[in-house]
C-alpha cells in the first residue's frame, strides 16, 4: 500500500497567518487526499486532488499537487483557532494509509 | 445519511476480558476498515473488508477478531488483551477499496486494566 510523509511534523502558528504542510509519496498515484483529526476525533476528508489537476482549492484550502516530484502541499489561509488539528495525506490504492501528519497549532 | 457509527464510544475492560467493538455505516460502501490509533501517533491500519470479506490483516495478533456479518455492519470481537493494546480504534468505510474519500467514525477510546 502507498503512503505519504507530511512534514513538518509540528506547526505553531498566530490566528491570521497562513499555514502550509507538505506531502511527500513514493509511487505512482491516481489521486491524493487531504484528512483533518481533531484530538481524539475521527478523520474528517478535506479535501482530494487527482494526478492530472497541478491545483485545487476548497474554501480558504488550497492543495497543489507535483507529479514529477511525488509531493503535495497543503495551504490553510486566514488561519483560526478552530483549524488546530492534525492533518494527514493518504494516496489511492488498496487502503488509506497514513503518513505521520502534521501537528498545528494555532494560537490565539 | 453519511455518517459512520461507532458503540461504544468509551470502553474500559479487564485483561480477561471479552467484548467487542461495533461499527455501521449505510452509505453502501462495499469497503470496510479498522485502525487503531495511539496518542500522538498517526492512525495504523488494521484490517480490510471488501465485500464483507477480510481482504488485508496488517500482521494483528490473534486477540483481535474481525467480523463483517453484513455490508453495513463491522465488528471487532477483543480477548485476552493487553494494557498497551489500549488506544483509539477507528471505523471507517469507502465505496471500494482503493476508493476516493473514506469516512470515519468518531472512535472508540479503549482502556485495557
């Protein structure tokens, strides 16, 4: 099964500001999502973007997406309190299986 | 109806112990998944249904059981397990495997004494 890395694993920041996590994976993929988990929650899918598509956006989400580079990001703007959480990105293939995630933070 | 859900929602149980952990979905989805999520830790896959058959066991010790007596429901059956088997364990479904979105159930919060 495939899996992604985020990086950075933990990330602090002021409401207002700008947050981006990045994704990194190893094969080939089809497409690849964007989870949030709030502590002790379940996940919640954010958002998906397919291997043809180099940008998305949701709302104040924007995710790109470098085939040739095997990488994602994941950019949350106008930063809130509400988005402190943790975020994982999971490639298609047999399962969902998750990389380590990104711990934020966002401080009042 | 999107949800997916999860009984109970906080589990305590002595090591000689036997219960299980119940999850449902009736979004259809033909997928079925169990993972088991520790503090600080990304959530671990632990097993796969696909049409109510177990197609992926992630290497999980024989103490758990899995059981999809249907395409809407999911069990995991607990014995003789361990303090550091305590954790949450997460339900999730998608219309296939190797599908697009997956959705998650909220979790049970197991305690092993």
């Amino acid at each position: 099964s495939q899996q992604g890395e985020e990086d950075p694993q933990a990330l602090s920041i002021q409401e207002g500001e700008n947050a981006t996590m990045n994704c990194s994976y190893k094969t080939s993929i089809n497409n690849l999502q964007w989870y949030r988990q709030n502590s002790g929650r379940g996940l919640v899918h954010l958002i998906l973007i397919r291997s043809n598509e180099r940008e998305k956006h949701s709302g104040r989400l924007r995710v790109t997406l470098d085939t040739s580079k095997k990488s994602s990001s994941l950019l949350i703007t106008a930063s809130r309190a509400a988005d402190t959480a943790s975020y994982f990105c999971a490639t298609d293939g047999q399962n969902f299986v998750f990389g380590p995630g990104t711990r934020l933070s966002v401080l009042p | 109806d999107t949800e997916v859900t999860q009984t109970p929602k906080h589990l305590v149980m002595g090591m000689t112990n036997k219960k299980s952990l119940k999850c449902e979905q009736h979004m259809g989805h033909r997928a079925m998944y169990w993972y088991k999520q520790k503090a600080k830790k990304p959530p671990e896959l632990m097993f796969v249904y696909s049409y109510e058959k177990l197609s992926i066991n992630e290497s999980v010790p024989s103490r758990f059981s899995p059981e999809c007596p249907n395409s809407s429901l999911l069990n995991l059956h607990l014995h003789a397990l361990q303090p550091e088997d305590s954790a949450l364990y997460l339900c999730a479904s998608s219309p296939k495997t190797g599908g697009t979105e997956a959705f998650f159930g909220q979790g049970t919060r197991l305690t092993v004494v």
